[in-house]
C-alpha cells in the first residue's frame, strides 16, 4: 500500500495509462543499480529517484574535479574534492526522502561486480569498456538486464540488453576508443533520460523496449536513428562456443 505522502508526490505519474497504484508499488519495490555517477548517471540517478526507485546502490570511485561539473549536473561546484558517490547521496535524498540509497565508493572490477549487483537491475553509466565488461559479465551470469549508454561529443547511444535474448556488450563493441573523448553535457542528459525511460517501462511491464535496436542520437544534427542490433555468434562472452 502506498502512504499517501507517496500517493501525493506520485500523483502524476500513477495517471499513467497502465501505471496505477500497482505500478508505483512495482518501482517502491525495485531494486537499481547505478553503475556511475557521471554525466549519464547525473540524470538516470535523477530521475529513477523522483519516480520513486525504492532502492538504489550508486557505485563510483572517483572524486568531483571542477572539469567533470559541464555534464555531472548532479554535483554542485561546492562538493568538489567529495565523493562522487556521496555528493549524489546528498542530491538524491534532498530530492525524494521516500527513497533508499546506498553507496559504493568503488572501482568496478571482475572480482567484485557480481558482490555488486547481486540481484538489481543494472545501469551502464560507465566511461569505459572494462568497466562495461565486469557489468555484462554480471548481466550475463546473474541474468539481469544491463541498460546501456555511451556518450561522445554530441553524439549517444542507447539499448536495452536481455541476456539470452538481445546482443551483449561485447557483442556491440571490441575495441576501446583511445584518449579522452569530447562531451557536451547535454548529450549524456538525452541518452541518461532515455536509459531511466528503459528501466521505468521494463520495471512496470510497459511499452516496447529497445531490445536489439541501438538508438544513435545525432545532436549536431538533431536525429535519432535506430538500428537493429544482431547477437554475434562468435561472442566471447555469449556465443555458441561459450
Ligand atoms: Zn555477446
């Protein structure tokens, strides 16, 4: 049953055709974790917030530099040298009360990602592809969707992995981009809003998700394609062979 504080804060989004107060049961008692608490998880960590995510583990191990601040808009020029994953904490809570929060200030590794995610659903907010491996690995093993997002200049891309079902990560990429990519702060806000969308509509059994399709935001040129996306047979990590 929701109180009616919950049922006052979530009074909008309940009207919802298919929502309804079952559906923000659905959310109280899901559990997300948010690998990331950067650029795309400054609006996924927002917004999973604000429509009433009753559980959610915000894992990072870096601390805030003044030239992360033209994207990470969860953090103010004031937490800089905190925690990344303490100052979202802080916003995260001063946004909605109601909610859960725990913090991992760690670096996401092979050895711990399964200790990690234990059985949470799990939001790809990295920067890196070693990172987004140990997150597939643990996808893959646990069976547990990985919403994924990647950013670069105005460019992003967004799709919803089901293990079993969908390509994998390493299915999509194989090599690592090399140096520091470009990112204009509001390329990670489209695709961090479209991956909350993702974890949203698969919590409440809603719509149609982006399972074998990678959404590719252009926004020099403001378009959105999207592109079937196929398994790789020869995958290391979900192939046949494997
Ligand atoms: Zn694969």
């Amino acid at each position: 049953m929701l109180t009616e504080q919950e049922r006052a804060r979530y009074n909008r989004q309940i009207m919802m055709p298919g929502w309804d107060e079952a559906g923000q049961e659905k959310l109280k008692n899901a559990k997300v974790m948010v690998a990331g608490a950067g650029g795309l998880g400054s609006p996924v960590l927002t917004y999973l917030a604000v429509a009433g995510i009753g559980k959610i583990r915000v894992v990072d191990c870096d601390v805030i530099e003044l030239s992360n601040l033209n994207r990470q808009m969860l953090h103010p020029d004031s937490n800089i040298g905190k925690l990344k994953v303490e100052s979202a904490r802080e916003r995260i809570e001063a946004l909605n009360p109601d909610i859960t929060v725990e913090t991992v200030n760690t670096k996401i590794t092979d050895g711990n990602v399964l200790d990690l995610v234990e059985d949470y659903l799990i939001v790809d907010a990295m920067d890196n592809l070693q990172a987004r491996y140990c997150l597939n690995k643990a996808s893959l093993e646990r069976s547990l969707p990985l919403f994924h997002g990647a950013v670069y200049g105005l460019e992003g891309r967004v799709t919803t992995i089901l293990p079993g079902e969908t390509p994998c990560i390493r299915c999509l990429y194989k090599d690592v981009l090399p140096g520091t990519p470009p990112v204009v702060g509001v390329t990670p806000g489209v695709i961090g809003c479209i991956q909350a969308t993702e974890v949203l509509k698969y919590i409440l059994g809603m719509g149609k998700l982006l399972y074998n399709r990678l959404l590719i935001f252009d926004g020099l040129n403001t378009i959105f394609n999207k592109v079937k996306i196929k398994k790789d047979p020869n995958c290391d990590a979900c192939g046949s062979s494997v």
